[in-house]
C-alpha cells in the first residue's frame, strides 16, 4: 500500500547544493584558425567581492557623507544634461547605429583606413582620445571657410519739423481731435 505524508509524518529532506563561492570568468581568444573561442581566465570569490563593497552600503557611513557635504550619496542618479533626442532608446536602434558607423569606416579611403590598422575597433576608440584628427587632416583637404555676408544695416528714421508739429495720433481717441 502507497505510504501517504502527513504534516506529522514527513518525508525526509535531502540537502541542496546551495551553488559554488565562486564566479567563473570568461574572455573571448581569437584561436589558431581565427575564430573567436569564450575561454575561462579565472575565478571570483563572491564572498571577498560582497565583503568589498559592504562598508560603502552601510546606512551609517552613508548618513555619515551626508552630514559631510556629499548630498550626491543620496541621489538615485547623476543628472546627465545634453541633446539625447538621437540617442537610441533600443538595443536594435544600437546596432544599426554600429551597423551604420561600420559602413561608414568601410567607405574611408584606404589610406584612412590603413591609418587604424583596418581595424573598426580602433577606428572606434580614436574618438575617444581625439587622435582621429590627427588622421583626417592628413587625409582630408580642407574646404575654403566660408565668407561673412553683409549685415544689413538699421536706418533710423529723422523727425523732421512736419512730423514734429504734427498731433499724436492716439487710435483710442474716437472721433476727431478735441
């Protein structure tokens, strides 16, 4: 007869694994036929990782900045202000954006290109440090500025004595002049 469990009688528990300390890390390794192979390069203690960062998150020492001056430890995020209106609000959005700027790299002349090695990802990175400029004014003849056009400039009108001896014209006046 099938044995049936009740809340006095319980089945018996087995201990389950409560997951590893530590947190395997991965790097991408272009391989001897030049694919790109994930390969573990180490291992992260978790424990040592939490303990890092535990006395940052301790109300006290945060309440502690506070009084210090630091009204940021408080502030969900730091206000970012510039024009983000073309800012991709998708991951979709950033890949074509990659997409695009990938193209772009690969219409550079090929003197341009070479200059980064024919590598997008340094191409990439010279914007960071601005050493792209250096690059394109090599490469890239300069238009002639452009010329200012003239001001046109304000007239002021002259009273002369007619209009000075003329009446003020007051248009909530009705009628004629009293």
């Amino acid at each position: 007869m099938p044995k049936f469990f009740t809340a006095y009688e319980t089945r018996g528990t087995r201990p389950s694994p409560a997951g590893d300390g530590f947190e395997l890390t991965f790097e991408y390794k272009i391989g001897k036929n030049g694919v790109k192979e994930l390969v573990q390069t180490g291992k992260t203690n978790l424990y040592d990782k939490i303990q890092a960062s535990a006395p940052q998150c301790e109300v006290y020492s945060i309440l502690e900045r506070y009084d210090n001056g630091d009204y940021s430890v408080l502030q969900k995020a730091k206000g970012q202000f510039g024009d983000f209106t073309q800012f991709p609000t998708t991951l979709a959005e950033r890949q074509q954006q990659l997409i695009d700027a990938e193209r772009m790299f690969g219409e550079l002349p090929l003197a341009v290109r070479r200059e980064f090695g024919g590598d997008f990802n340094r191409f990439l990175a010279s914007f960071e440090d601005g050493s792209y400029k250096d690059i394109f004014k090599k490469y890239v003849k300069e238009e002639p500025a452009v010329q200012e056009t003239a001001k046109p400039s304000v007239v002021e009108p002259q009273t002369t004595q007619q209009s000075a001896q003329q009446p003020n014209f007051n248009p909530l006046q009705q009628g004629g002049s009293n």
